[in-house]
C-alpha cells in the first residue's frame, strides 16, 4: 500500500508536518500548512496543538502580525531522529 | 572485618557480577531512549523504558535479599532486619516491570489509565502479600500466573508468530522468574547450573542492549 492511500500513523504526520514546515524555509502560515498536511481541520488542530506543546513548533508572528509557525531546535531534531524513532518502534514491536 | 567473614566469597562475587552487569545494561537501555521519548512521548518507548528500569531495580533488591542466603551467622541479624523491606521492594519493582514489558506489546488495544492503575494496585497487593507470608515463594507463585497471563494477552494479536524480539521478552521474564526463584533454594540447583543460567541470561540482555544502541546511536 502506498503513502497515499494507507493511514498515516501519528508519528509519521507529525514528521509530515514538521518536513513541510522546513521545506518552506521554516516558516508557514497555518492555512496553507493545513492544506499541505493533507489533515481535516479537526485533526490539524489537534497536531498543532500537540506540536505546540510539545515544544516541536512554535508561533511567531511578521511585521503584519500574522501567525506563521515555525520549527523550534527540538523539531529540527524530530526530523533528524525520525528514522532511528521508527526503527526503534519497528525492532520492539512498540 | 573482612567481607569473607560475612560472605561465601565466592558466591559473593558471582552474584555481585551478575547484578552489576544486568543493572548496568537496564540502566543504559533506559537512559539511552530517552532521548527518542523525549522527542515522541511515545507510549510503547516510555514503557519500554519503566519495564527496563523496573527490572534494573528489582535486581537491586534481588541482590540485597540474595546476600541473607549467602551470609554467614555473624552477618545473618542485620540481614534478616532489611529482608522484609527489601521483599516488599522485589514485590512491586518486579511486578511492575513485567506489567510495563508486557504493556510495550500491548498498549494500542487497552486503556492506558486503567492499566496503570491496575498494574499498580496488583503490585501493592503482591508486595502485600510477600509481607504478610514473609516469603519470596508467594511472590513466584502470583508472578508466574502473572507471567502467563501477560504472555497469553501479549500473543492474542493478529500474528500469532513469535518475533525475535517477544521471544527476548518471554525469556527475560522466565530468567527473571529462575533468579527470584534460587534465593530459597540454593541446594535444588547446582552452583554450575545457576551460573550457567545466569550467562545465558545476560546474554539476553546483552542483545536487547545491542539492538537498543543501534538506533540509538
């Protein structure tokens, strides 16, 4: 089954979100984030919200005092992490 | 006064090193996945880690008990005044540590708030019930039922196969179970034959350890 059509487990759409995140220079608003992350509104608030306090990303704001978000050092590090998190889970059966 | 007067040195010493090694790589395993529970709050890693964390304890405590059977007369007062404190303590570590090796496999499928406080009101009551009979064989007995239970539950899943790595946890539970085993019955196993035992349960250790430290480098 490919990416596409399978259901994304958590801790791959949070690797989702963070990598589209960093691919736009590490800032984007929250509309077009959630329209990247291919997620329901519902489902994007919750992530944002965990993302949030997970201390992942963070909010700031531009000169126009718009909302982007950002990857905060713990992100960059997730993004890093993300293949020896999921070999860890997949050799323990976690 | 030299530790030989209180201890057969020998069996001292084997103890010592056996305990050591198998705390030293419980501690390890859990320190080196924090970093990866740090950044996920997985579930499956953080009991991973209390499981290996529990068993490095209640190995701890195995040993303080293990030092009464070794003792000589002169050392067996002291000992025998931290025996039931420290019973109570292998009780509820290892109670523990099997509920949170087991929850690893398990935790998709069952309510985790139910199953901490579950898992923690049967330790309480293991370790309860070592402190009213005053003996590690009660301990056995519950944790073998216990044992049986958590294998058949851990294997209801959709693959019934064993896995390298369930069969590294069924094996750290029947070790676990052997050692709590030879603190009262020293004479029914052979010196050889327990020591035996004790390397090939380091060797698990040593795996779970090996496969740990390859992502977790």
């Amino acid at each position: 089954m490919d990416k596409m059509t399978r259901k994304r487990d958590r801790l791959e759409v949070i690797y989702d979100i963070l990598k589209i995140i960093q691919d736009n220079n590490n800032s984007i608003k929250p509309t077009p984030l959630l329209r990247k992350s291919n997620l329901s509104s519902n489902s994007y608030s919750e992530y944002s919200e965990e993302l949030l306090g997970k201390g992942l990303i963070k909010e700031i704001l531009d000169k126009k005092g718009r909302k982007h978000l950002t990857l905060t050092d713990k992100g960059f590090k997730y993004l890093e992490k993300y293949k020896m998190i999921k070999g860890f889970i997949t050799e323990f059966e976690l | 006064m030299p530790l030989h007067n209180f201890f057969d040195p020998m069996r001292f010493g084997t103890e010592l090193a056996y305990t050591l090694i198998i705390l030293i790589f419980c501690f390890v395993i859990y320190f080196r996945t924090k970093v990866l529970y740090d950044l996920t709050k997985h579930k499956g890693i953080k009991y991973f880690r209390y499981a290996f964390l529990f068993f490095g304890l209640a190995y701890l405590t195995r040993f303080i008990l293990h030092l009464r059977l070794i003792s000589t007369i002169s050392a067996d007062i002291p000992m025998r005044l931290i025996h039931l404190p420290v019973l109570v303590l292998t009780g509820y570590f290892s109670t523990m540590a099997i509920f949170s090796l087991v929850y690893t496999n398990i935790w998709k499928r069952i309510n985790a708030k139910h199953f901490i406080l579950f898992s923690n009101i049967v330790a309480v009551l293991l370790s309860i019930a070592a402190f009213l009979t005053r003996s590690h064989m009660i301990l056995i007995s519950l944790q073998l039922v216990l044992m049986i239970c958590a294998v058949i539950l851990s294997f209801a899943k959709k693959t019934k196969k064993l896995s390298n790595v369930r069969t590294l946890y069924v094996l750290i539970l029947i070790f676990w179970l052997f050692n709590l085993f030879t603190i009262g019955h020293r004479r029914l196993l052979p010196f050889e034959v327990k020591v035996i035992f004790q390397l090939i349960s380091i060797i698990v250790f040593l795996i779970i350890h090996h496969k740990v430290s390859k992502w977790t480098k």
